[in-house]
C-alpha cells in the first residue's frame, strides 16, 4: 500500500508537501489524488469525494493518508512526518535550536503569509460578479492580510541570512509563499519589502523540486458544480 | 532568563499551551503575557504591544520567545517545543505510530474544530450592531464552519476510545476545543454529535491544568481603541 495525497496543483499548502516528497525522494511511496473545487468553496460546504472526506474531516488540502493508515490534516504536520518517519530528518533535525529554528520558519511562511493569502483570495472572490452575496466584500481585511504578508516578508528579510546551505522545511516552506505571492499578487512587491530573501527565492525555485510542482489552476469539476469555473484559489487547506 | 509566552485567557490556541505547560510542570520557567484586542481585530490591523510584534510577525496569539531566543508563533509548534524539548516526551513520543496519531488529533482539534469556530466568531462579528459594515455577514460561511466543526466532532466520537490513558497532546487539544464549545456555542450540542468524547471531556475537565484555565473574556484595553468593549473572541491566533 502506497501513501495517498490528495492534492491540487493550485494549493501552497499542499506544495510543500509535493516538495518535500521529491526532496525526500519518495514520489515512488505516494500516490497523487487530485481534488476539484467548485468556487462555492468560499462560502458554502461544497460535495467532496468520499474518499477525502474519509481522509480529512477538515474538508481541506493537503491530507495524507499513510502506509499504516494514519490520516495527517495538515501541511506542516505532514511535512514533518514525512522528514521525520521516512526521511532520516534530511530536512530538518530531530531535536536542538536548529529544528526549532526550522519550524520557525515554516510557522511564519504557513499561519503567517500562506493563510494571509488565502484569506484575502477568498475575501476578495466575495465581491466576484458571480457571487450571490456581493455585499460581503470588507476592503479593510484584505488590507489587513496585505499588512500580515508584509510584516512577515520583513521579518524573513532581517533572517535571510538563514537561507542558505541545504533544503530543509523551513526553506521549503517559504520558497511556497513567494510563488504564491509571485502567481496571484504579482502586484504586492514584496521583493522590495525583501530583496535578500528574493535574491535567495529566485535561486531556490530552480531545484528540480520546486520546478516540477510549479503552481498551476485547480481543475474544473462540472460534476460538483453546474455553474463552475476554474478555481483560482490556492485557498483550499 | 525565562520563556514570555503571549496570551489571552480567551484563546483556545493559547490554552493548548498554557495546559501543555502544566502538564510539564514548566511554570516556573515562562512568563505569561497578558495581550488585549480590540473588537476591530476582526477586519483591521489593530495596535499591537512592540514585544508583541517583535515575538510574532503574524500578530497572532499565542506567541513563545524561547529562553535562547527562538519565536514560535503557532500553538501547535509551541505545544511540540514544549514536550518534545523540554518535557522529556511526555505527551507525545518522539517517533513512530503514536506520535503521529496524537498530532493526527492535535491537527483536527486544531485546524479543524479551533479554526471553524475562530472562523465562525469573526463572522458573526461583521454582523454586530457597531460593525462599520453591517453587510458583510454570510450566513452561508457560519454555517459551512458549522458543519465543519460538526464532521469533526464526528471523527472524534469515532476515534474515542482513543481517549484514555495519560494526557497527550491530542487530548489537550481536543479538551480546549470542547471546552470553547461550551463556552462559546453552548447551543451546538456538540454532545449530541460525540457522545463518547463528552464523557472522556467531563472527567478531563476536571483535570488541575484544565480548570486552573478555564477560558474567560479577553480584558478591554481601552488605551488601544477608545471605543473597544470587551473582546468575546477565541479567536486572535
């Protein structure tokens, strides 16, 4: 048996964990099972596949299924189980100020700029002209969540010194926030906000790891939703 | 030099910690924070303690300054530090099938239940009568958070014979995570859903660490919005 992720190409979340695999060299050990999101997801339950609501109550992505039938939830919780279990900690010690120090990083990339982005992605698609609710659009929170993924890109900034020297998860990690930032607010310019952390990013994002799992639309599901288009969220842990 | 740890009696991520830390018996070793909010937190960024912000880019509570220095900001990474550096590994074990299985519970207390319930209050907040922008509330979100809860809740009954033994990680979560129900939408009956689980939670309530943090409001600080009453939400992690 084979570990099961279920998966979108559009979901930072979900991409650290396919950087991870490949980083880990365990793309043989994980089957990818692709999910589909309706636009309703913003506001409303929509249908999953049984199999992933099996996989996660939470209804998001990533969700990992393991070899012994373990069910992991989240992103960062998967990370680390796969460096941990499979991995020999390759990407991240098992103990000491140095695995704290990681998992720092991948705290501020994840609770702090991945969900700023989500949050403002799905903020925003309130006040879609397709939405039936378009009044619940709030231009303050999403200039809230601009302010979140600022001050966390500054904060990198002052620790950029930090990114160098072999992958590990807190690298990973952030790597996924920048190209969040780059596919969906190309006009934010935290490269200026962080010009020694770009400077890393944009030698980072050639490792084969992160070109071969560049961010792309999730997929349609006419089935799920009549009226559906692309999703561009990358909103769906 | 001791640990800060940055806290509202309100939040049931920061909870997660303070229940972690007597359950270790570190007491002595961290200083509790106090942090205040005012209401407009929900869709503004608010005026925030320098050493505050300095602990936590993401402005969220709770945050850990570590005594060497380090800045955990995500209970989750916070409660892992904890046991694992400083606990001796007695919530959770280091590694294997155990491990993950109670960081499964930690991540669908976490991710899952905390998270629609955090989500949930700031909604129902866009609605209150002082709200700058009344029209924002989807009553379709406060209900997808609800049922997200509520498939939660669901494995967790299934899973409930999980719940014995010592304390671990999974149970500090899951108790937090009941406990806000109670506190906070005591019509969910939550009880009905996992009948089980409630049980396990009446004696685990009763636990010193568990009523020594029973969840109260967040203190109004008046010096950081004139207007601001009394905070009621869980909800600033």
């Amino acid at each position: 048996m084979t570990m099961k992720l279920f998966y979108t190409p559009a979901s930072h979340f979900t991409r650290k964990c396919t950087v991870t695999i490949k980083e880990l060299g365990l793309e043989a050990r994980v089957e990818i099972v692709p999910t589909k999101w309706p636009h309703a997801w913003v506001t409303e339950t929509v249908p999953y596949r049984s199999d992933f609501l099996d996989a996660t109550p939470i209804a998001r992505i990533p969700a990992l299924v393991t070899e012994d039938g373990l069910k992991l939830t989240d992103s960062s919780t998967i990370c680390e189980y796969l460096n941990d279990e499979l991995g020999s900690y390759k990407l991240c010690p098992a103990r000491g100020h140095e695995r704290w120090r990681i998992l720092s990083l991948v705290s501020i990339a994840t609770s702090g700029i991945m969900e700023a982005q989500v949050m403002r992605i799905a903020e925003l698609r309130r006040k879609r002209p397709d939405s039936k609710q378009p009044q619940e659009f709030s231009s303050s929170f999403v200039q809230k969540m601009k302010e979140r993924q600022e001050r966390c890109f500054s904060v990198l900034e002052q620790r950029h010194e930090e990114f160098s020297g072999p992958a590990d998860l807190g690298q990973i990690a952030v790597g996924c926030a920048c190209a969040t930032s780059d596919f969906r607010f190309p006009d934010d310019q935290w490269r200026r906000t962080a010009p020694n952390l770009a400077r890393w990013y944009d030698e980072f994002r050639e490792r084969s790891s992160m070109r071969e799992t560049e961010p792309a639309e999730t997929p349609q599901d006419p089935d799920l939703e009549p009226t559906a288009t692309t999703l561009e969220a990358a909103g769906t842990e």
